[in-house]
C-alpha cells in the first residue's frame, strides 16, 4: 500500500476518537487489518491536518502520554482540556479508552 494512502486511512480512523477519549497506535493499526504501528506513529508525526485530525489522542498501549510533534508537554495540555487525566504520564485505558 501507497505510505500516503496508508496514512490517510489513518487519519480517517483517528477521526472516529471523540473528545474526552484517546486510542492507541496498536489500535489504530487493527482497525486497519494491520500490524504496522510504527507507521501509524509515523502518520501522526506527519499529520497535516492537526487538530482537526485529533493526533494528539494517541497514545502508547501502555498508557503512557507518547511522543508529539508539538512536545509531550503540549499533548498532555491538549489532553487535559478536554477532561482526560493523567497522572504520573499515564493514562487509565479503562476509563479513557475508545474501542472500534
């Protein structure tokens, strides 16, 4: 598959995350019948669309903040406005998490 389309669909899928809710690169991939969540975080990194294209409501499986091309520092502003918390750079995939 062509990186830019990938990427697009990628993109397409993140759209599904309402505010208050974060997904997961690992996520992301499966809804796309894929493994490759490297390229997911690549895609985010790359994202022209931002905010309109949420990025910054991806985060790693382990519920840690992850990286941002902004800074983790903004992401983690960005996140706590719209009500999600994180305490101790993690948040709690139980209670944020949105499933496809």
């Amino acid at each position: 598959m062509n990186k830019n389309l990938f990427y697009e669909k990628c993109y397409k899928v993140l759209c599904r995350v309402p505010k208050g809710k974060v997904t997961t690169y690992k996520s992301i991939a499966y809804a796309l019948n894929s493994k490759a969540y490297r390229a997911v975080g690549t895609a985010m990194n790359k994202n022209p669309y931002a905010p309109s294209v949420p990025c910054h409501r991806v985060v790693n499986s382990d519920g840690s903040v992850g990286k941002f091309a902004c800074g983790t520092s903004k992401k983690i502003k960005m996140l706590r406005t719209e009500g999600i918390v994180i305490g101790d750079g993690e948040i709690n995939l139980g209670e944020f998490e949105f499933k496809f």
